[in-house]
C-alpha cells in the first residue's frame, strides 16, 4: 500500500488547527469533573458508594495509611447497580480476568490479577468506570479476530507482539488489563496530567517486587503473572510528534465520546494512528446523542468498518456499547460537511 505522505500532513494540519482550540476545553472538563466528583463524594453515604455485599478489604501500606481494597468479582456477582461513581472511594480495586483457553494458546495467561489504584483528586480520570473493564473483556475475548492479523508464517516474526495504544486511559485498567492477560505491547495514554497514576499502576503490576502488591495478594502469586508488557505515554489528540509509534495494531478507547472532547478530532486521532488492518474499539455509554452523532458520522467517512455490538463481558451494564471498526479509507473528507485541507484552500 503506498502511503501518500502530502495527505496524511493536510490530515495533520487540519487536525492541528482543531485541538488548539481545545486546550481551554480540556482545562474547563477538569475543572467541572473535579467539582462533579466533590460533591459526589460530600453527599453520598457509605452504603450509596458501596453496597453490602460488596467485599471490602481494610488494609494498612508501610507508611500506616488505610487502603481499602475491592474485590471486584464480589461487585460483579450481583451488579444491582451501574451508578459510575458507586466505587469512589475505594484506594485499590482487585479485578480477576479469568480466560477459558482449553490449554490451547499459549500467548495467553488463564488467569490474570489486575490491581487499580484510583485517585479522585485528579478527577473523572483518576476513576475506575464499568466502560474501562467491559472494554478489557470484550477485546480479549475478541481477540482471534485482531491477532490473526498479524500472525504470519515468518518464522522471524513469531515472537511479534501485537502493538495496541489506549487512548484517554485514565487509570490504564482496560490497557493494563490486555498487557497481563494478552502476549502484547501495550502504550496506555492520556494528557500529562494523568501520566503519573498511570505509571503507577503499571508499577503495580508488573515489577516482581511491589509492595502494595504483596500487601494485597500476600503470597498467593509467585514470579510473574503476566504475558505482555506495558508502557505509559503522553498522546495530545491533535499533536503529531506524539503520534511516533503508529500505525498500530489495535486501537482501544473507553468512554472516549464525551462533550467536552472533540468528536471529529478523536475520529482523525484514530485515523492518524491506524494502519490497513488496525482493529479500533471503543466503548461507550449511551448518552449525548449529538456528540456520539457527530463521531459516528466522521468515523464512517474515515474507515469502511463501523458496528456497534452488544459487549462481551461479566459487567452486563445496559448502558455500555461497543464500537468495532476498522478498515482505513482514502481520506475525503467528514461526512456531509467536507473539510476543506490546506491545500484545497490554496488551489
């Protein structure tokens, strides 16, 4: 496929000239998100955030702190509420990916343990959401459909681990999730501010030493518990030179369509990242009909695959969707508004 280099930089500029104008947006949703889960926090009792049959753990860290620890799977055995800041308080959540493999794939751990640190001091990013883990599931169950893309009969690339960056990763939980449970390179990315959250919980999972860690899990795991491995990066929608690593196998994004981001952006965002056979998905809630309107549009003008499925995943929250596309094609511009590239405008 030859790769038309002057076209993918007016893609660029256009996309450039968007995103600046979103920096003061950015600033105002991280603000308001702060408030939103202030007043969340002030107003909500104990048995509003965690029901009783959840299963809480009270543990002590080395500096004497009181960490409260969710076992997840607890919350998903009954699931009689999907209210996303029912979880707000909790300092670590405890998720399980247990994967039925029949023995059969080997780039593949039959059970991965996966600790979350949260932060709310940062704001919605600094949260676990329902979207984040039924994204993890439904990709790795998914994932005949995107690993044999890149399998090949090439005895130098047997060892190729598929390459996948998450967009607006917040904790890094649907990222990290894939790098435990999946023999792949995972770049979990979100705006500086969230980089050190991230990179926290990558620490917390795959150094073989980690204190939290063994807090929580005592001895019950021995040497590694994981196939991949991940990597935390900065990734501005917008901003080329932080697009070095693409095109990528496999895109993911959790909760990405909101109102305060751009969705004709974040539709060439993906673009700008994918390759011919990238697999994109993304989950979504159902909500903000006009935005999700507006992504859908630019994302069917830019790629030949678009399907919204039923997820696959233990959280059976019946607000969260899955968008499964694919497919890049030659760029035309958004939908029924054409956007007029910089060289088009000097013609």
């Amino acid at each position: 496929m030859t790769i038309d280099h002057n076209n993918q930089n007016e893609i660029m500029d256009i996309l450039n000239e968007r995103l600046n104008r979103g920096e003061y947006l950015r600033k105002l949703r991280k603000l308001i998100e702060e408030e939103e889960l202030s007043i969340v926090s002030e107003n909500s009792s104990d048995d509003d955030i965690v029901q009783e049959n959840d299963v809480v753990n009270v543990l002590s860290d080395e500096m004497g702190n009181d960490l409260t620890v969710l076992q997840y799977d607890s919350f998903l055995s009954h699931q009689r509420y999907y209210d996303d800041c029912k979880h707000i308080d909790i300092s670590l959540i405890d998720y399980n990916f247990s994967i039925d493999t029949n023995n059969e794939d080997p780039s593949i751990v039959p059970y991965a343990r996966l600790l979350i640190s949260q932060d709310k001091t940062i704001g919605k990013p600094g949260m676990c959401w329902d979207a984040g883990f039924i994204l993890a599931e439904h990709v790795i169950a998914k994932r005949e459909n995107w690993i044999s893309k890149n399998n090949s009969t090439d005895p130098k690339k047997k060892s190729y681990f598929p390459r996948i960056v998450e967009l607006g990763a917040g904790t890094g939980l649907a990222g990290i999730a894939l790098a435990k449970a999946l023999k792949c390179h995972v770049t979990v990315t979100d705006l500086p501010e969230v980089m050190s959250l991230i990179q926290y919980n990558i620490d917390l999972n795959f150094k073989n030493v980690n204190r939290t860690r063994s807090l929580v899990y005592g001895n019950k795991i021995t040497g590694n518990d994981f196939y991949g491995e991940a990597v935390a990066k900065t990734l501005r929608w917008g901003h080329s030179e932080d697009y070095d690593g693409a095109p990528y196998d496999v895109i993911v994004g959790g909760d990405v369509i909101a109102s305060l981001y751009d969705p004709v952006a974040l539709a060439m965002t993906f673009y700008a990242l994918s390759g011919p056979n990238t697999s994109i998905y993304v989950s979504y809630k159902r909500r903000l009909d006009e935005y999700f309107q507006r992504f859908e549009i630019a994302m069917k003008s830019l790629f030949n695959k678009f399907n919204i499925v039923q997820p696959r995943s233990r959280n059976i929250n019946p607000d969260v969707m899955i968008i499964e596309a694919g497919e890049k094609a030659m760029y035309k511009g958004i939908g029924s508004v054409h956007i007029q590239t910089p060289a088009a405008k000097a013609a």
